[in-house]
C-alpha cells in the first residue's frame, strides 16, 4: 500500500512538471 502511494506522488509530481514544461 506504501508503494502505491509513493508511485501516485511520483506520477502526480510528474504530471505537474509537464503542465510547468508545456
């Protein structure tokens, strides 16, 4: 369950840099 969430931040974190790249 911890690395569920861990990989949910990480997608997230990786969404938002590409909102702040594009």
């Amino acid at each position: 369950k911890s690395t569920e969430k861990f990989t949910f931040g990480k997608g997230t974190q990786l969404i938002v840099s590409l909102g702040e790249y594009l």
